[in-house]
C-alpha cells in the first residue's frame, strides 16, 4: 500500500466571495507530518483554532505511528494498554472493508514492508531482495489479525500496523464533524491533500483541483490536471509519481503491493476518489493505485457510493483519463 503525502491536490480557494461583506475564516497549521487547511463561514458558535489542534493531538494519541505512546505504536510494540478507541476501531473496519472489496489489496498489516522501504516509521533497510521480502511476508494479512474484546490480537507478534493509507482521511472526517456539530454549515478540510467539503462557499460548490501526474514535480512546479466541485462530499487523491527512495541505485515507488511485498508497477498514475466520507475515499485511492487500472475499475464501479477519476499511461506512454458515470456532475462547475 502506500503512504500519504500533500502533494496530489491544490486547493483553489478564494477567500472571498463577490457578495460584500462576507468573508471565509481560515485556519493552517501542521498535523501528521504534514500541513491542514480548514476554510469555513461563520457558524451558530466561535472556534478557536487551539480546538483543531487539540482534537487533532488527541487523534494522533490514538493511530500515529510517529507518536512513541499512542496507542497503535504500543500495539505495534506489543506494550499493553487499556483498550482500543473508537478511533482505532473505525480504521480498523473501515480497513476490513476495502480489504474484502480489493481482493486483500488494500491491507494495514503491510507495515513491516513500508517499514524495510523507509515509507514507514522507521529507517529503510540497506538492502532489499525476494529472501528478506518473503521474510517479512510471514507477517502481512488482515486475516491474521482480529478485534477481541476490546484489544487487537495478532497471530504472530511480529505483526505492526500501518494505518497511514487511510488515517489522514478519518482525521479530515474527525476534523470536519467537530465543525457541523459545533453549528458550521459550510467547511472545508483539509490535510495532506485529503478533502471534505461540508455545505458550499456560499452558495457555490467547493473547488480542489487534481495535479497532472509528473514525476518530480513539486509543490512550485506542479500543474493542473483537472478542476473538481464538491459539496457535503470527500475527495482523496492519491498516486506513485512523486514519492520513492533509490537503495542499491535502484528505484523503489512508495505503492507496495501486500501480496508481492514489492512496489506495485502498473499504468495507474493518480487514482482520484469521491465518496460521503474522507475515509473511505482515502482508503479506496490507495486500494486502486496498488490493484492497477482494470482491477481499479471493477471496485469502484461494484461500489455505487465511490465515483472515480483515473489518470494512467497508454502503451505509448500518453496521458489518458478514466471516469466512473456519476463523475462527470462532480467536473462541472
């Protein structure tokens, strides 16, 4: 599977509108190793932005792996700890689901892999073969693994988790729940690049636009593939363009495949996602990017709640696009 970064989509707000008087409040700061950006009207009560970032440190007490005592770096330390919390029990169902949908593609167990490439939590190893790579796959599978009575039980204890495909997405999620319960009708959430667009910007939809996959690019030299509009929706992006290490002088892309343990190489480049939650959408970019372009397609089109926008490779190397039926609303302003 693979790690989230920022990088996949640009947010174009404006942050006023043409009406007079009316003005959006915008909040940034850093969270998860990356930035998040909230943009929202003025609800029925004030937030202050110290309520984000505590909401935001109390998720990241529960599934960071960055964090030494959260609760998934004890679990993955085999450490004790109280119980498991809501916020680890959604990601791991939500994580159950995708997998079972993705044919065991989409699979948080792969962390020992991500870990042996540097994507992880820890440093990368010095070097990789298929030896030290069917090694670690002894360890890699959510049939190995279950919930029991409020704890998480391994088959093997050498088994750690990596939520990070998804995590970012429950927290935009968490984030922008907090906002519509606080009385905010119109907010937009975002981190590293994952989105959800409560309400409109008043009264149009929100606007996120899709990078054109051009590996090597940076957040200076990116460029705009496509505009999309959301609202009371969740888009995630994600893809294998911009993100690898080189050990040995050779090339590895952060997409790994759980059942090779290898990084998944297929014409897929960018696997846009639009569903109700930021989750969801989250987990299934990552699910398309590792399964490849015709297996991509058979999950999001046996899924009526997913619409997709694809960007891959022809045989001659040229850009082309994908997209599912109900995407073309989403395209238009």
């Amino acid at each position: 599977m693979t790690t989230k970064f920022s990088y996949f989509i640009a947010l174009l707000l404006g942050l006023f509108s043409c009406k007079k008087n009316q003005e959006l409040i915008v909040f940034e700061g850093f969270t998860q190793g990356t930035t998040y950006r909230i943009v929202f009207e003025p609800g029925e009560t004030e937030i202050q932005q110290s309520e984000v970032d505590t909401l935001l440190r109390k998720f990241d007490l529960s599934l960071s792996t960055y964090v030494p005592n959260s609760l998934i770096s004890k679990i993955n330390r085999n450490e004790s700890y109280a119980e498991l919390d809501t916020f680890f029990i959604d990601m791991f169902n939500k994580s159950a689901e995708v997998n079972r949908a993705s044919d065991g593609m989409f699979d948080i167990t792969v962390a020992p892999l991500v870990n042996m490439y540097g994507f992880g939590f820890t440093t990368a190893d010095a070097h990789i073969d298929s030896t030290h790579v069917d090694s670690l796959l002894r360890f890699v599978g959510m049939d190995k693994i279950k919930l029991e009575n409020g704890k998480l039980v391994k088959l093997f204890p050498e088994i750690q988790i990596d939520p990070n495909a998804l995590a970012q997405g429950q927290a935009v999620d968490v984030v922008a729940e907090y906002f519509v319960k606080k009385g905010v009708k119109n907010v937009l959430v975002e981190i590293g690049g994952e989105v959800s667009g409560k309400g409109s910007k008043f009264g149009k939809p929100w606007t996120v636009g899709v990078d054109k996959p051009t590996e090597g690019s940076d957040a200076e030299t990116r460029e705009l593939q496509r505009k999309i509009f959301i609202e009371n929706k969740a888009l995630a992006t994600s893809g294998n363009y911009r993100k690898y290490i080189e050990i040995d002088g050779k090339k590895y892309h952060h997409t790994i495949n759980p059942k090779t343990g290898f990084p998944s190489y297929n014409s897929l480049l960018s696997a846009t996602i639009i569903a109700d939650d930021c989750m969801s959408a989250d987990a299934y970019a990552t699910a398309c990017m590792v399964s490849g372009l015709e297996q991509a397609k058979k999950i999001v089109e046996a899924n009526p709640n997913l619409d997709a926008y694809f960007i891959y490779a022809d045989e001659n190397g040229n850009l082309q696009e994908y997209f599912t039926k109900g995407m073309k609303k989403f395209l238009e302003s």
